[in-house]
C-alpha cells in the first residue's frame, strides 16, 4: 500500500449538503476509484469549513488548495487536473478572501514546518529558554506590563471571560469563571497553582512548555495573581520532570533579580512571588485537591467536593488552580485581546490545543492546532498518514483516563462541545493512534494494569475494582474469560464510576466503558469464539497466567 | 540585570538587548541553534551540541553564535539543529548524530551548501 498523497475534504454544513455536496462527495470517490487512485487519496465530509460564500467547498491538502463552488459535473475535471495531472484546475479555485477557523490555520502554514507560527508553544524551540533577554526580546512581560499598568483586575478578568478559554487540563472549565469565583471572596490570602503534574501516560504538552518557555509560565501565574488578589504561587511539578524543574527556578529567579516577581511589580502596589514543588511521583496528586494536599505536605488524596479550591484550596484559602497549557494562553489574550483570541478554534472552544500524537502514525511528536480539527486532519497532515498505510481503528484521547475513540468519530471536530456531544472526551492532550492491530482488550488492559498500581487504596471500589477487572481482562485475553465475566466487568465499570471515592476510579472504568460501547463484538469474540481477531492476545487457554 | 519598574523599562531592555543583538549578528557569521529539551537530550542532543563546539574550536570559527532551545515538538527528527548563516532564512535540519553534525559544519558553515537531505521537510 502506498503512503497516502492527498486529502481531499468536502464541506458539509447544511447549506453545502442543501447544495449537493453529498453528491459531490460520491462523485468524488467514484472519480478517484476509477482513476485508481482510492489507495493513495482520502475523501471525507468535514462539516463547517469557516466560509460561506462559494458552498458546496472541495478542499485538497497538502497543497490546500480551496475549490469552490463545486457542482457534482465539476467533478471528474478536478480529479483528473488536480489528482491525475497535478496541476490546478482551472477555474474552480474558490476567490481568495479572508479564511476563518482551522482552515485558515493550515492555510496560513502551507510550507513550513508544524513548529512555526504558534501560539501557546511561540517561543518554545525558538528562544533559549535559559536566558530572560531572549524571552524578553519576543515580548516577554509585556503582557504583564499591561495587565499591572492599563488594566484593574476586574478587567484582566473579563478579558479572559470574554476569550472563552477553557481548561486544557481535561475537564474544560471556564477560565474566567474560575479567576471570577476566587477573586469574589474576601478571604486572604489566596493562592495561584500551576498545576505542571502531568502524569497521563502519552503526554508531555506541559513539559515542552516548561522546558521551552518557563518565563511565561510564571508571567501568566503573575497576571492570575493580579486578577484575582493573590500574592502568592505555587508551581506543582511532576517529579521526574528534572530539566523542566531547574529550568524553572533559573527563571524564577532571574524573574526576581529584573524585578518581574517580588514586590512593587513594575511601580505598582502589586507583589507577587512563585515556589516550586516537585511531586513525589503519584498519579493522582495531578487531581487538583490531592496535588493541594500534596503541597500541604499530608498524603496526595483528593479531597471531597464541595467546597471546591476556589473558596477552599491550599491551606483551606480560594485558590485558582490552572493547567500550565491553559495559563500560558493568558499573556497572549492579554496582550491582543479576547477578539483575537477568538479568532482561532470554535465558537465555543476558542483558541488552538496542544496535542501529543503517538503511536501507528508516520510523524509523532507534538502540534498545536486550532480547537475544532478532526482527527482525520491530524492523522493526514501532522502525523503524515498512518504508518505503512494501514487503516485507522481508535485513537484514546487525553491517555489513560481519555476516551477510546473509534474510527468512525473521526471526522468528529476536536473541540469540547463536539466531543461531549459524540459522549467522547477530549482528555488532557494525547492522542493515541491505533491501527487494526490493536487489540481492544489488550489495551484496556493495558489501561486498567495503569489504575490498578495508581490505585491508592483508600476506597474499596477503587481498590478492588481495578485489581478485579484487570483480573477478568486478563483471563478474556488468555481466551479463558466466560460470559458471567463480561457481565461482572460491566458492572464493575459501572460501580467504579458511581461510587469510586475520586477521579482515578471512576475514570478507570472508561476505558472499559468505551470498548464495551464501541467494540462489543470483538470483545464476544474473545469470550465466546476464543479468537482474538487482532490477533494481539496470547490467548494461552491457561487461567494460571491470568492471576 | 538591572531591575525593571515600568513598562518604560521594559522596553528600553528590550531595545537595548536587541541593539546588541544586531550588533552580535553584524559581527558573526552564523546561528546555530540546538534543540535541548529532555527529548532531545535524549536523543543525544548533547553529543551532538559538544561535536559542534567541537568543530568550531578545531576550525578556529570564532565568528559563530551557538544556542541552545527547548523542544519544537518534532520530537521524531530529534536531535535538531537550525542553521542560520547571514541573513538567509534558517535551515532546520532532523536526526542530526554528531556524523552529520560534522558534516553540517564542514558543507554547511564552512562552504555554505545547505545539505537537503537531512533537512526536515514542510509538512503541508
């Protein structure tokens, strides 16, 4: 199988399917089967494309190209001059005008590197993360000069309300509204925590950030200091993040000696400084009320919620907890302004993501891209095509504690609201790309042995219900597991869910959840046929091996 | 350093750290820029970063700023090296072993010949 060569996307919003673009769609594939072409081009409905004016819209990566209006005649000449000869087709470009949404975003980036012109990730790999001048010479501070000088506190908030930006940490919660809520209680001090935990197995967004661009991490803690009347920070990092730790206190400190943390923040009554604390390796300290305990110094347990941080955080005191992804969108919200901001991604997702992409793919590595791309413009465009031409099976988003997404969500945009509504999760920015063969079973598997060691003991669901699915996924995949297994790992998944004490249990039954919904079939096929259509699983017969 | 009180300040640092530079790049000849994040330190960034301190020293090319930069995220072609020579767009090149570090000096610094293949290709 050949590599594939292009990408050719059709509009589907409803005016271009009013305007026959199914038509075009199958017209298109049948053009390309008979040019014999179906191995090396992809054709796929993406939805909203961000314009409106020449619908129904053909869009041909890599050279994205934009045709428009297309009609289902005009077909079999686009094909054969763009696809055949490799030319232009003369005369269905749609006019060149202003571009809105992802479309716009890769436009704007044909013939560079995915590296170049970003936003949460400018300066990373570009400046030397050890020197202030050099953060200082891409804009460095200004956005905090700003925020202390122009604007009241009440106005860095709404600015950030009005952005729409949301946390990038899994959960998609409002910023603004978070700052909003600890800035209105009258109880000090408060406190800013960068949550810099990051323990998702596939992810390491925050670390690039961190190791590349420090500086702006605490910039953006000093700005949420401001708004919210904290004088205080707390930077929580992974442990085994060592570079990412010293990198950060060389910048603390150069930011202390120029002035940009201590007291009197650039001439005004604004006094703001930044502790590092490195964690002790548990996955769970990454959940926002046991990283608080953590700090405190007792055992990482979440606590219960109610009351949340933002009136009862770190030392019982209103605490804004961010994700360092998200905090480092603030400075350039400040800096130009929530209108720009909303430039990029969705109406209701704003801004870019920052993804790790790993995996079955040709390319891997780490991209930012506006919210609102599929997963099929991912594959194509970043990852290269699927590593020898295999075909898409899953992807699990955000790692372990993501969704398992199958194929058929792949022209599912990638924004909150979407993949809430497809009963997906966006996770914490991992995606892990799957081909055929992977096993179902040997990656929830793979996923509960992760819970199972996470697990810390404290509530018998969680306890027990890790080491016991594990267990049973262990027997299906030694092809000795029985029909009252997949029924007792049904409900597992569902008690984990209800009554797991915190985060880990109740997301450990996810991935359990995702294949039973999406890949019942195969799972049968372990239990009843004793067959692993992957062929991933050992399938021994021995339950021996299954303890 | 000297501290900064005020958005004055701030930007007089900045205009007086970019005089330098301009005055540093007027002076020099090329930029080289190596990727160290854990990724590519993994990768054997430092090796490769010490084979062109190392070169530059045997060479006797003083006129050559060396940097170091967090991780770009294309974390499949690390090590990574940016060249720079003048005013000429940067030249990113991708799986650089101190070999073809070695020979980026010699073909690259040295003679100006961008050597295409180890170069990472645009992606769209």
């Amino acid at each position: 199988m050949k590599p594939i060569r292009s990408l050719v996307l059709v509009s589907s919003d409803p005016e271009s399917i009013g305007r026959g673009a199914q038509e075009v769609h199958r017209r298109l594939q049948r053009a390309i089967e008979a040019a014999d072409l179906e191995n090396e081009v992809v054709v796929s409905m993406v939805g909203d494309v961000g314009r409106h004016d020449a619908l129904p819209m053909v869009i041909i990566y890599p050279e994205a190209t934009i045709y428009g209006p297309v009609t289902p005649e005009n077909v079999p000449f686009l094909v054969e001059e763009h696809l055949v000869e490799r030319r232009i087709a003369a005369g269905l470009e749609a006019s060149t005008r202003e571009l809105s949404g992802r479309i716009a975003w890769l436009s704007a980036r044909r013939g560079t590197l995915p590296a170049e012109q970003r936003i949460v990730l400018a300066r990373a790999g570009l400046i030397d993360p050890e020197n202030v001048e050099d953060y200082i010479v891409h804009d460095g501070y200004e956005a905090l000069a700003k925020a202390l000088t122009e604007m009241t506190p009440a106005e860095v908030i709404n600015e950030i309300g009005k952005s729409g930006l949301k946390g990038r940490g899994g959960a998609g919660f409002p910023t603004g509204m978070k700052w909003r809520f600890v800035s209105q209680t009258d109880d000090y001090p408060k406190y800013i925590i960068c949550n810099a935990d990051e323990s998702e197995p596939g992810t390491f967004k925050d670390r690039l950030i961190l190791e590349g661009d420090p500086h702006s991490v605490i910039e953006a803690m000093a700005i949420a200091g401001y708004a919210v009347g904290a004088n205080e920070g707390y930077i929580y990092i992974r442990g085994e993040y060592v570079l990412a730790q010293e990198r950060l206190a060389t910048a603390i400190s150069q930011a202390r000696q120029m002035g940009f943390l201590g007291e009197t923040i650039f001439g005004s009554d604004f006094s703001f400084d930044i502790h590092i604390h490195a964690g002790a390796g548990a996955y769970i300290c990454g959940e926002e009320t046991a990283l608080i305990e953590s700090i405190e110094g007792k055992r990482g347990e979440p606590r219960s919620r109610p009351p949340y941080p933002t009136t009862h955080g770190l030392w019982g005191k209103p605490s804004v907890v961010n994700n360092v992804e998200t905090i480092v969108n603030v400075p350039p919200i400040i800096q130009h302004g929530a209108a720009w901001y909303r430039r990029f991604g969705t109406s209701n997702s704003p801004g870019t993501k920052v993804y790790t992409i790993l995996g079955n793919v040709n390319v891997t590595g780490l991209i930012e891209v506006p919210m609102g791309i599929t997963l099929r413009e991912v594959i194509a465009i970043y990852g290269k095509g699927m590593q020898d031409g295999a075909s898409l099976k899953l992807a699990q988003t955000g790692g372990s504690s993501g969704s398992i997404v199958p194929a058929s969500l792949q022209d599912t945009p990638l924004d909150f609201d979407s993949y809430a509504r497809a009963g997906v999760s966006l996770g914490s920015g991992a995606l892990l790309i799957c081909n055929e063969d992977t096993c179902v079973v040997d990656l929830a598997k793979v996923s509960l042995n992760f819970f199972k060691r996470e697990s810390c003991g404290k509530c018998t669901p969680c306890r027990v219900g890790t080491q016991r699915a594990y267990q049973i996924l262990t027997a299906i995949s030694e092809g000795v597991g029985t029909q009252q297994d997949l029924d007792d790992l049904q409900m597992l998944s569902e008690n984990l869910t209800e009554f797991s004490h915190c985060g880990l249990g109740q997301t450990a039954s996810v991935p359990i959840r995702d294949v039973f919904r999406h890949f019942r079939a195969e799972v049968d096929a372990h239990v009843q046929l004793k067959v692993c259509p992957a062929g991933a699983c050992p399938m021994s017969g021995q339950l021996a091996k299954a303890a | 350093m000297s501290a900064v009180k005020s958005l004055e300040d701030l930007r007089r640092v900045k205009e007086e750290e970019l005089e330098r530079r301009k005055a540093r790049a007027a002076s020099s000849r090329a930029q080289i820029t190596v990727g160290m994040g854990t990724c590519g330190i993994a990768a054997g960034a430092r090796e490769t970063m010490q084979t062109i301190l190392e070169a530059i020293e045997d060479e006797n090319l003083g006129d050559i700023i060396v940097s170091q930069t967090g991780c770009v995220g294309l974390c499949e072609w690390d090590p990574i090296v940016e060249v720079a020579i003048g005013q000429e767009p940067k030249v990113t090149y991708g799986k650089v072993s101190p070999e073809k570090a070695k020979a980026i000096m010699r073909e690259h610094i040295m003679e100006s010949k961008i050597i295409r293949k180890y170069v990472i290709p645009a992606y769209a």
